[in-house]
C-alpha cells in the first residue's frame, strides 16, 4: 500500500488531490442542499394537496348536512372531480418513495372510503333534486287549496300552514319528533276525508312521499357522515411530518458532516498550497545553488547518458551543455587511471551504493585537471534511475601538492632527485627484487677537482658546473637508469641489470669520459673528473645503509687509486 501511495503521489500532486476532494465534498454539499430543497417544496406540495381535499370534504359535509333549493351540481361534478385528482397525487410511486410505503395502506383506504362517500353525495343529489321539486309542488298545491276550496274553519287553514312548516324543518334538517310528523299526516288524511276533494288527497299522498323522502335523505346524510376521512388525512399528514422531519434532519446532518469535511479538505489544500510554494522556493534556490555552485554537478540516465550539467561542469570541462546531454562521461577520460579503477568504481554503483574517488581527468582541449568526485544512485520506488555527481575540480591543490612533493623529493640547483628520492627509489627496488630477484647496482660518485673551480671562479661558477654535470648524467644514462644529487659534488646512481654486470663497467667508463670532457661556462674552459664507487644488491647487501656504506667504501678506494674511475666494493675494503 505504501508502495501504491509513493508511485501515486510521485506523479499527483497531494494539494491537487485534497483539492480536487474539497470539490467533490462541496459539489456534494450543494447537491444536498438542493434535495433538501427539493424535499421542502415536495412536502408543501403535499400537504397543500392534503389540506386542498381536507377543504373539498369539509365543503362536500357542508353540503349534506345543509338543504339548499338551489344546488349547483356543475359546480359539485368539478369539485368531486378536483377531488379524484387530488387523492391521485397522493397515491403514486413518487410520494410513497419520497416519504415512505408504509403510507400507502392508508391512502388505500382514503380511496375506498372517498368512493363511498361519493355515492352517498350521489344519491344525496338525487333525492335532494326531487325533494325540492315535490317541496315546491306542496307549497303551490296549499297555496291553490287555500285559494280555490272552501275552507270554513280557520284550524283547518292553520293546520294546513303547520304541515307545511312541519315539512319546511324537516327538510332543512330541523329536528321534528316523530309524533308531529305522525300528526301532521293524521290531520292531513283527516281533511282529505272531511272534504273529500281529490286535492285534498293528492296533497296527502305528495306529503307522506316528500316525508319519507326526507327520512330517506336523512339516513344518506347519517350514512355519509358517518365515513369519517379526517382521522385518515390527520394521519397522512402527520406521517408526513414525521417522515419530513426525519429526512431533512438526515439530510441537515449529511450537509453539516459534507460542510465540516470540505473545510477540513479546504484547510488541508490551503496547507499544501502553502507547503507547495515553499517547496518550489527551496527548489528554486536549490536551482539558483546548483547551477552557481563551484562544484561540477552531473546528472545522467541509468544508462549513464548525461542528461543535467551545471555552469561549473561547462567552465571546467570546456563542454558546453548542449554538447554534453546525451553523452557518456567517459569523454572526460585522460588515460591516466587503470581500466581497473573504473570497474572497481561501476561494480559499486550497479549494486546501488555510493561512490567517492579522485578523478585524473581531461577538458575538451586536451589539458589535463584532477577532481575528487562522489556519485550517488537515484532509486526511485526501488528502482535505479539514474546517478548524481558532485565533482571538485582540485587541479590547484595537487599541482600544489606535487611542487611540494618535487621541492622534498629533488634538488633546487640541478633539479635532479636528491638524497630522499634516492633512499626512497632503492627501498622500492629491494621491495621489488626480493620478489622477482631483480638486480641493481649503486654508483657512490664523486667529482674530482671541483674545489679547484670554486675556489678559484667562486660559488656561482661552482653551481654552474653542478647543473651542466646533471646534464650530462642525464645525457649519458639509459632511460632506465636513475641519477641523484645526495649534496655538494656528491652524486648517486642506480643501474638495474640481470645477470650480466659488463653494462655496469661500461655505464661506469662512459660516466667518467663524458665528465672528463671539458666545459665551458661564461668563456671559460673547465676540466673535472669523477671517482665511482659501486655496491650491487643483492650480492654485496640487502638493505639500503649498507649499499650507501659500500658503494661510498668503493669510491673513497678509487680515490686513493689515482681518481677518475670506478672501484666495485669487496668485503676485503672493510
């Protein structure tokens, strides 16, 4: 998983990330406000509906329960019909997804109870229409009796106006007792037998028919009221509260969790914004100090193709970038280290571990300058991909160095090796020889009839004469041969040989014929000699005092035997 979350973040960016999810959180956040929204609108869109059939069966009760002589019915169709509507919006898929199915079995039996109500209104209508065209036919038919039949006795007349009032409260839902209605039909039927008058009997007959049709519109209304559908809408909408309330507390909680994360993703952006910029300004003075730094910075592929170099690297190598991307750093190779220096250093940094060494190397004009170098591998999610170099170009200093080890190593007159170059230069011949039994022979030489010259011409003549001998033993000896300056006129030579010691003699001679010629300085004519003495090893020692000791016992012998030759050391000169 680590591994995963390196490789991602390698190539996103962490701030874009956490901002992209503050985007997501609030585009979220906004989305659950519009539900919220749209959660409001949809539950005042149905509790209007509910309280719009709450209002219709209000309306329809007042109806029932209150005789009119006018009713008009087009008016009630449409409401009957805005009612249906109504419950239709209540009773679909998308209000019970909204707030719940439980709701349905109620709604159910709104539909079933609503339809039976209707039938009463239905027949309602229908006696109500007949009611009140018999009621009027009464009204007009007493109306013409009092008119056209002779009525002598005044309660008969008063009788006539009671049944009529009688029917009057019946029919506008006034509680009559029994016994009045009873009564009222006695002294009806009493009067059509009194003037036996087929009006007289009509009238009795319509009265007791609008009688039980009033009772039979009585026992509607009791039958409708008694379907009570305001317990059932009372319950839809408290259920539809509590559904709401639910929901939009969900919801608010949702929108506060979505409103606390997209701060807290938006803080987190702000921090890696921040971080970003700090990082780009340390990347950027790491720039700036990379491409001004006095160190060669050098960056290649793994393959160890250059793919960065600074403006030290161009200064110091001559290359310019543009020339160097691409390119192997084996174009700076001088040839001066070993192949074995380079694998040894390859074999390190294909196993991923870090270098650090000394480079000999040369520019693009040929001049060669030394550099001390670490490489380092790059490992990206465990894989090599790529090497850094950070060189020190050092020229100065081992130049520096070198004229040191040259001015402790030789001589500032004849620039020849001095004393310690010689002691140096034989121990490493002993090392070698004990090995490979390599033979060497030292030459002790002193020069004979220097004291003469400078006493005679002075010291500078003297020094003169010293670096045109040093010449002339360079001259003289084979490149294989070293000469040494050990102080004053006193000089040493190394001849290597194997088994034949013939070229030691004739090295010897023709040391001496040479010096023994004669040398001109400043117009002046000047003849010296030499006397040599010679030690070899490992015949006459092994160690490099006793060497000095004899090849100087030798030459102090040839001294004594007249000067100008060579003398080899035998034990019996001790």
């Amino acid at each position: 998983m680590n591994k995963f979350i390196k490789r991602v973040s390698k190539y996103i960016d962490l701030g874009l990330i956490f901002l992209f999810l503050f985007i997501v959180v609030l585009f979220l956040f906004i989305y659950n406000l519009t539900q919220i929204n749209s959660k409001i609108k949809k539950f005042n869109y149905y509790l209007i509906t509910i309280n719009s059939v709450k209002i219709l069966d209000s309306e329809f009760n007042a109806l029932i329960q209150n005789n009119a002589t006018f009713i008009n019915y087009d008016d009630i169709v449409n409401k009957i019909n805005q009612k249906y509507e109504l419950l239709k919006k209540i009773d679909n898929k998308d209000f019970y997804d909204e707030f719940g199915i439980k709701l349905k079995p109620v709604v159910e039996e709104l539909n079933t109870k609503w339809l039976n109500k209707h039938d009463y209104i239905e027949r309602f209508k229908s006696n109500n229409s007949a009611i009140i065209g018999s009621f009027n036919y009464i009204t007009e038919l007493i109306r013409n009796i009092k008119t056209t039949q002779n009525i002598n006795e005044e309660k008969d007349i008063l009788f006539l106006d009671n049944s009529l009032s009688t029917l009057f409260k019946l029919f506008i839902n006034l509680e009559v007792d029994k016994e009045v209605i009873e009564k009222s039909l006695d002294e009806l039927f009493s009067l059509s037998l009194k003037y036996d008058n087929s009006e007289f009997k009509f009238l009795f007959k319509k009265y007791n028919s609008t009688i039980n049709d009033l009772l039979k519109i009585n026992s509607i209304r009791e039958a409708y009221i008694e379907i009570n559908i305001k317990n059932l809408l009372d319950q839809i909408e408290y259920k539809l509260h509590e559904e709401f309330e639910e929901s939009i507390n969900n919801q608010q909680n949702i929108a506060l969790l979505l409103f606390v994360i997209s701060i807290i993703f938006l803080i987190i952006s702000i921090f890696a914004y921040i971080k970003s910029i700090k990082i780009k300004k340390e990347l950027i003075a790491f720039k700036y100090a990379v491409e001004n730094s006095d160190n060669s910075i050098v960056m290649t592929d793994k393959e160890r193709k250059i793919t960065y170099v600074n403006e030290s690297f161009e200064k110091v190598t001559g290359y310019k970038r543009e020339d160097a991307l691409g390119k192997n750093p084996h174009i700076l190779k001088s040839g001066k280290l070993p192949s074995e220096f380079y694998k040894q250093m390859n074999e390190i940094l294909d196993r991923g571990e870090k270098w650090s060494g000394e480079f000999i190397n040369v520019n693009k004009f040929g001049d060669i300058y030394y550099e001390t170098a670490s490489i380092t591998p790059i490992i990206n999610d465990d894989k090599l991909t790529g090497y850094l170099a950070i060189k020190l170009n050092v020229t100065d200093y081992v130049r520096q160095q070198e004229k040191v080890e040259f001015i402790a190593y030789h001589d500032n007159l004849t620039q020849l090796p001095n004393r310690r170059s010689l002691e140096k230069k034989v121990n490493e011949l002993i090392s070698i020889g004990a090995k490979k039994e390599n033979n060497f022979a030292l030459l002790f030489i002193d020069l004979d009839g220097f004291k003469l010259v400078n006493d005679n011409l002075g010291h500078d003549f003297g020094d003169l004469l010293l670096k045109e001998v040093a010449k002339i033993f360079k001259a003289t000896l084979r490149e294989r041969d070293c000469v040494f300056r050990i102080g004053g006129d006193e000089f040493a030579v190394i001849i290597k040989f194997s088994n034949d010691e013939k070229i030691i003699e004739l090295i010897a001679n023709k040391i001496i014929e040479n010096i023994n010629k004669t040398i001109t300085i400043k117009n002046h004519s000047l003849n010296v000699g030499c006397s040599i003495g010679i030690s070899k090893f490992p015949q006459d020692a092994t160690d490099l005092q006793s060497l000095l000791k004899y090849s100087d016992t030798a030459m102090y012998k040839a001294k004594q035997n007249g000067k100008n030759r060579f003398e080899f050391y035998s034990s019996d000169l001790s």
